[in-house]
C-alpha cells in the first residue's frame, strides 16, 4: 500500500507544483562556459547525428564544447569526428561502465576551464535552447539541474510504452516531487552540474550501474539541491523491441537493488539529521517498478476472484485502481493519442520480460549490459 501511495501522492502534487524554469526570453547575467559530455560505448552508428543535432545551440559557440568520450568505437567514425568543432576523448577499458567514461572526461578537463558540466547520451538530441535554459538556471542560483528528457520517437509499440514510462517518471519523480519541496530525481542525461560538486560525486561511486542515482545521492548529502527544467528539452532513443527492453529492465533493476543495499542505512542517518531530500532519494528505491507493481496487483486481485476471497480482490482491486488512475494522469495526452489497439497487446509481453528479467539480476550485477542504439525493426510491435 505504501507504494501505491507515494506514487499517487507524487502524481496528484505533480499536477499543483511549478517546475524550475526561468523565462527563455529573460537575459542572463552572463554566458557560463558549458561543456557536453557524451559518453558513447559502440555508438558509431548514432553519434555523427547526434553531434550534428546538438551544435545547433541558441547559445554563443565560443561557450559551449561536445566532448565525445569514445570507447571502442570504429577508426573511420573517430576519423569523421575529429573534422567536427567538438573535442574526442578515446578510452578504452577492460570493462566498460558509462562512470569511467564520464569520470576520464572530468579528470581531463582543465582547472576552472568550465562553469557547467551537462551528460548527453550517445542518442540524445538536445532542443536548440536547452543550454540556454540550463545557463538561466544557474543564474537563479541552481547547482545541479534536470532537464526535461522525452521521447525521440513511437516508432513501435515497446517504443511507446517506453515512452510513456518516461514520462510518467517526470511527472511522479520530477514534477510530483519539486511540488512537494523535494529534489527532482535524476535521470542520467539531460543533466547539468557544478563542476566541483560533480566531481566529488562521482569519485565517490560504488556500484557498476546507476550512476545517475549514486551522483543524486551524493550531492543531497552534501546539501546540494536538484531542480527540474520541465521546458528544458532533450530527445531520447526509446527502446524499440523486446529484447532490448528486458535487458535494459535487467540492469536498471539490479541497479535499484544494489543501491538499496548500499545506501539504506546512510539514507537512515540523513532522515535523523534532518536532510529528507537525502533520505527521500533512497526511500524512492524501495518502490517496486510500476509494471511489476501493476503485474502483482493484477494477478493478486484475479486470485482473489477466482477463489471468492473477498478480503483479497477487494483490497488488492482498491490498489490497484488507485495506481492506474496515478499512471494516467501522469501520462500527458500527445502519447495516449499514439497508442493503438495492436499497442495494447504488446503490454503482457513487456510484463513478463520485466518478471523474467529478476532472473537475470545476478549476472547484471557483474557485468555492463550496454543498450544498443540506432536499431530499428521491421515489426511495428517491437517483437
């Protein structure tokens, strides 16, 4: 019950609360210099469009650098990059991880040499006043920002419900949470600090994945509040098939868990010292996934009509109204008019690859399961 709760709580507030923006049309003091960190493992098959994409900035181009931190990538696509105004970090390591990346970026970059540290992913495509809005953030007096991160395309039915995950996420844990005077949670792109403060944040990391949620924590600690952006667009490559969808679910699960276990009692000893935006940030990851959450209530209330126990279908029946009416409302009304009926039926599919994907935890754990971009399938189902 206290996961419906929360999550209706957020989804309710969410509809009452302000986001952080500052008008696009109002002046900055000044043009902060901003460096994009897109950290790319394999990604030559997205990354010339994407590069080309986001130097189309409504921001002074003597302020702003790409910086491409290539892993593995093939010579010809390092090639095509270094005839582009941006700067190419190649790494290479014996186990790949998006933090080794970022934190090789960050230990390369010079003293002072930036005001703004912002994480693109490979695929992103920042909306051309994306940087402005982050730099008027920071003259409000913002260190750590979320931008409004969505979809870059519906092209098939898992790509939709993504999608609609996605932003679900932003009402509830952005939105929902600003509204009630919390920090908007991270997201893992579309992301912009302090420098320092990102810094010491990611040489604190101590899991292989998840690294958006460690950084989220460490700065709450430190008293470091995040806002959300929600005019601040950038675009994002939804998963498309099924596959990729359950291996992308593996390892964001096995993330939660692991955090969890790591993180609990340190987000025990902030609530007793009084920073709920530290203990919130853990709290958050008890919550079971939504689609998983959705499954259980669903076939808890089903048993309990089937077998005629009363107590059970109807406590369980409340619930789980009471989370579909969280999700819908979460769900804005562009993505509702995408779905269609052969959509629908794709949802039962996505339910069981998210409960097969609890057994794969273990290998997650252990190892970098990398989320291929740039492929589409024939099948407008995504199967």
């Amino acid at each position: 019950m206290a996961n419906v709760l929360y999550l209706c709580g957020n989804a309710v507030a969410g509809w009452f609360g302000d986001s952080d923006d500052v008008p696009a049309q109002q002046k900055p003091s000044l043009y902060r210099k901003i460096v994009v960190l897109i950290p790319a493992y394999k990604e030559d098959k997205v990354i010339l469009d994407s590069v080309a994409a986001n130097l189309n900035q409504q921001y002074p181009a003597d302020r702003f650098d790409l910086l491409v931190i290539a892993d593995s990538f093939k010579p010809e696509t390092l090639q095509t990059l270094r005839t582009q105004p941006v700067r190419v970090l190649e790494v290479s390591f014996e186990q790949s991880t998006v933090q080794k990346s970022i934190n090789a970026a960050l230990a390369s970059l010079g003293e002072n040499e930036y005001d703004i540290v912002v994480i693109s992913d490979a695929d992103n495509h920042m909306a051309p006043d994306f940087l402005h809005r982050v730099n008027l953030a920071f003259d409000a007096g913002w260190r750590a920002v979320q931008g409004h991160r969505v979809a870059k395309n519906t092209n098939t039915s898992v790509a939709i419900f993504d999608a609609m995950n996605e932003e679900v996420s932003n009402h509830i844990y952005r939105m929902g949470q600003r509204a009630l005077g919390l920090s908007a949670q991270l997201i893992g792109s579309g992301m912009a600090f302090e420098p320092e403060a990102m810094k010491r944040g990611m040489s604190q990391l101590k899991t292989m994945g998840g690294y958006d949620k460690e950084l989220e924590i460490s700065l709450l600690s430190e008293g470091i509040h995040i806002g959300y952006l929600e005019d601040a667009y950038i675009y994002d490559e939804k998963v498309q098939n099924l596959e990729v969808f359950e291996r992308q679910r593996t390892r964001w699960i096995a993330a939660q868990v692991h955090f969890v276990k790591t993180y609990f009692s340190l987000g025990m000893r902030e609530l007793f010292r009084g920073n709920y935006h530290a203990a919130n940030a853990v709290l958050k990851f008890l919550i079971i996934p939504r689609t998983l959450l959705l499954a259980l209530l669903f076939t808890s209330c089903l048993l309990g009509i089937v077998t005629g126990f009363k107590p059970l279908w109807s406590w369980t029946g409340w619930m789980l109204g009471v989370l579909v009416f969280a999700m819908v409302i979460s769900i804005p009304g562009y993505l509702w008019k995408k779905l269609s009926i052969q959509d629908l039926a794709t949802f039962p599919k996505l339910v069981f690859r998210m409960i097969r994907s609890l057994l794969k935890l273990k290998t997650a754990g252990k190892s970098f399961l990398h989320t291929p971009h740039g492929e589409t399938k024939p099948d407008a189902t995504g199967q």
